[in-house]
C-alpha cells in the first residue's frame, strides 16, 4: 500500500478562498491526499491566489520562485513536488503563468477545482494542465462532500457558499471578470450542506458569496428564495446558533432581509455592508449604483429592525479623480455612521477594468496620507466600539482552547475575541460572558455561574444546551 501524500494549500484573500481550500482537500482527500503545514515535505502545494491586492500576480510569481527552489530541493532527495495555480490570478493570467513559471503543472480557475484529480492525471501524461473554463453546469454539486470527521475538525463555525460572482461591475474590481456572473445555489443544496455540518458539531455558519444579498436561489416551492426567506429557513435547522452573511451590496438589501434581523435572534447583529466612498461623484465614477445618501437610508432600515446591529466596511482612498473634498465626504460618512470597523485600501488599477483606463491618478504620497487619516478614524471607533464592551454580559460562542493554558476562546456577536478561564467542555456552546478588560483587540471575562434564574435572564435563545 502507498503512504498518503502530502498536500500543502497556501490560500491568499477573502473567505471564498478560505471554503474554496477546504473543497480542494476535500476533493483530493479520495485520492489520498493528506494535509501538511509544512511546504518542505509536501508532494502537493497549491497557490490558492488572490487578485483583489495591489501587485497580486508579481506576489504570485516570487512565491513561484520560492517553489522552484523547494521543488529542486525536494527532487535531491529523490521526491517530486508538484505545483498547482488556483484562485483568481490563475482565472485572469493562467496562460501567462503556464508561460512565465514552468514550475507550474496545473493552472485551475475557482470554476473547475472539481476536475483537479483529473488535471493532475493530465499534468502528469503530458506535462502541463490548465483549465479556467466557466463551466455550464453547477460546480458546487461536483465538489465531494466533506467526511465528518473533516467538517468536526475544522471547528464549530463553518462557511457555505449560497452564491457566486457578481454583476455589478463596480469599475475598479476584478470579481465579474475572475468569479464571473452572479450564480445562486439551490436552496434544497445549500439545506443539505448545513444539516450535514450541524449534525457533526458546527453551530455557527456563514453564508458567503462575492454578493451574497443578491441571492436568488430556486426553492424547493419552485419560487424564487430570497436571502431573508433563506436565512428564516436555516434558522429553524435544529443545532444552528448563529448565522452570518457575507459580503453584502447596499443596493441588495431588500425588505425580507431586514425583517429577518428584527425577528431571527440566530441572525447576528453584525453586517459587513461595503460602501467603498463618501463622495457621490467618486461613488458614480465606481458605478457603485448607490449615493452616500442611499447608504445612510439602508443604514436606518438596519438599525430600525434591530437596534444593537454593528457595521464594518470597506473603502478606497484615492480612486481616479479623488479630490481632498471628496475624501472629507467619506471622512463625513464614517463619522456619521459609526462603525465597528472597516478595511481600507488604496485604490489601485487592475488590468482590464474601466477604471484602469481613468487618466486622473492620485499621487502616491497623496494615497498614504489620506490611508493614514482614514485608518486612524476607524481604528478610533473600533477602539471605542470594542471598550464600549467592558463591563456588559454578553453571549459568546466558545470555538477552541485559546495559546494561554486554561483558557477558552470564542467570540461575540461581534466577531470579538473573548477569553474565559473554563474547561473545554464548554467548546461549541454559546454562555453568557461578563467582559472585564479588553486586551488589544480581545475581551477576557468570565463565564456567568449565577444561580439558574439569573442565567436563563441573560440566555438567549441562541444558548446553547
Ligand atoms: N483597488 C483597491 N481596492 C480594491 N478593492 C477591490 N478592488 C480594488 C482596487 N482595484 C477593495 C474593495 C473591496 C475589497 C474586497 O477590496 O474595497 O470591497
Ligand atoms: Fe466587485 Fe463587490 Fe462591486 Fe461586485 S459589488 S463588482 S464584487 S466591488
């Protein structure tokens, strides 16, 4: 019998990618693979590749350097280490990469990791594999389901798609070109999915897609589902404490999502809703479909549902044009929002999207002193948002023994790090936390061991057994 190869997944970028690496292993786990951390001693590694960063495909090409190296190494030990390219730079430049990194053996774009036992086949008989095709039927039926004992090790939350890619074609981003268009799952499928992880120990799950409010998936009543009549049906799956979702457009929020937050106490009262510029003239130059005034609007539907709701965002300073009145606008809007925390980024251009082709660039010194300012209000409400904490009870799932011996982590509704001192038998329950201190950006607290009519008044119904 052979021993099981090794496979190393090193993924870059957003939460896509993250379920996307879990897919591949799952994939090639009937052909006996096994996963290592360590490239040194893997027979497979594959670039799980990001395109929304700045200079994403030259980061692709030194870290291909890297393997050439480590795949020289391995071979003076008489072992051969193949390489696979997946993710968004193998959909936008796969050809380029076959050409420029003969490291390389396979390219896949996120649309074909299904075929990838069949690419490797491939690779091995004639030397090279690629495929980045758009394929017609639903990737996610092809993918393998994962083992239990797969689903049970990769902890309490799970991610599942619903949708993938986007229409929006906002001028400065790569996902309707890289995802493609916008493609909803079955409801019956994605009901499937999380019965399968709850049932082997998941309490949390996050629905993700590039647009994930677009959804539109196929009911089982043969109507169209909405994402609030999806997330009112996920609800009542038995074992689901916490749902999430993510990413979320503005012009997305319909009104079964907001009635979904006002009544679901499973759906967590936290939304990640990009607004990307306070200026409506840079937010009409991104084709973002939505003025300043739009978003405060979908902001008070939200906080008029449920009042404890928190938000994140992202932004880019120095689109084309950007003037310092139009950042003051976006300085303007994070004031008056408020939010838990947000990511920034400078606008950078991306081959093949229009706003590549915009002539009036910022200066670069221009981009960091406007970052700076941005990334120093947020981090100045983060901060207050996460010491606003202290003092109050509050609900935290419990996920893993945390780095200091004898505690727990889990975390708040918020996505909060909270630590407890507890055994780990209270892993993958949700138990009222009374947060003492906040240390950089985790809360440490205490488990409330009150007599039994004090707890039931702080459990919620999202509590777990
Ligand atoms: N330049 C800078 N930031 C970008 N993003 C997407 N494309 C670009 C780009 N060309 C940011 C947006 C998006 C996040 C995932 O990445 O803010 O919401
Ligand atoms: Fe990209 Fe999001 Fe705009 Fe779609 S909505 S084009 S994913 S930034």
């Amino acid at each position: 019998m052979s021993s099981p190869r090794k496979l190393h997944i090193k993924s870059y970028g957003c939460q896509m990618n993250v379920y996307d690496a879990q897919r591949m292993v799952d994939t090639l786990a009937p052909e006996g693979f096994v996963e290592t951390d360590s490239v040194g001693d893997a027979d497979l590694v594959i670039l799980n590749t990001c395109h929304i960063r700045e200079k994403a495909s030259e980061k692709v090409y030194s870290e291909l350097g890297r393997l050439r190296v480590a795949r020289e190494e391995a071979a003076t030990h008489g072992r051969d280490m193949n390489v696979v390219v997946a993710g968004c730079v193998a959909q936008a430049e796969g050809d380029e990469i076959i050409r420029r990194a003969p490291v390389v053996d396979v390219v896949v774009g996120p649309q074909s990791y299904h075929n990838l036992p069949q690419l490797l086949a491939r690779a091995r008989n004639e030397g090279r594999a690629i495929d980045t095709e758009f394929p017609v039927e639903d990737k996610f039926t092809l993918l393998p389901q994962p083992k239990p004992e797969m689903i049970r090790a990769r902890g309490v939350s799970a991610f599942v798609t619903v949708q993938e890619g986007c229409d929006k074609f906002c001028t400065f981003c790569v996902v309707p070109y890289t995802r493609g268009a916008e493609v909803s799952r079955p409801v019956a499928r994605i009901l499937d999915d999380v019965q399968r992880l709850t049932e082997n120990g998941v309490r949390e799950i996050t629905l993700i897609g590039q647009n994930v409010n677009a959804y539109h998936g196929d009911g089982p009543d043969g109507q169209t589902w909405s994402l609030g009549r999806l997330l009112y049906r996920l609800a009542e799956i038995p074992g689901v404490a916490r749902i999430r979702y993510s990413t979320s457009h503005p012009r997305d929020v319909d009104d079964d999502l907001i009635a979904a937050h006002r009544d679901l106490p499973e759906l967590m009262p936290f939304v990640h809703l990009p607004v990307q510029s306070g200026s409506d003239r840079i937010l009409a130059a991104m084709n973002r479909k939505h003025t300043a005034d739009d978003y405060h609007r979908v902001i008070e539907r939200f906080r008029s549902a449920r009042q404890d709701i928190a938000f994140s965002s992202d932004f880019i300073v120095g689109f084309p044009g950007e003037t310092e009145e139009d950042f003051k606008a976006t300085l303007a809007l994070v004031r008056q929002i408020g939010y838990a925390g947000a990511y920034s980024f400078k606008y950078s251009p991306r081959p093949g999207t229009p706003a590549a082709d915009m002539q009036e660039m910022v200066a670069p010194a221009t981009m960091d002193e406007r970052l700076a300012r941005l990334q120093e209000l947020i981090d100045s409400q983060q901060h207050a948002f996460n010491r606003a904490a202290i003092g109050t009870t509050v609900d935290v799932l419990f996920e893993r023994a945390a780095r200091n011996e004898g505690q727990i982590v889990g975390r708040t509704a918020y996505l909060q790090p909270a630590h407890v001192m507890a055994s780990e038998d209270i892993i993958g329950q949700v138990l009222p936390v009374t947060l003492d201190s906040l240390e950089r950006y985790s809360l440490l607290g205490r488990l409330v061991t009150a007599a039994p009519p004090a707890r039931t008044s702080f459990a919620s119904a999202t509590t777990g057994a």
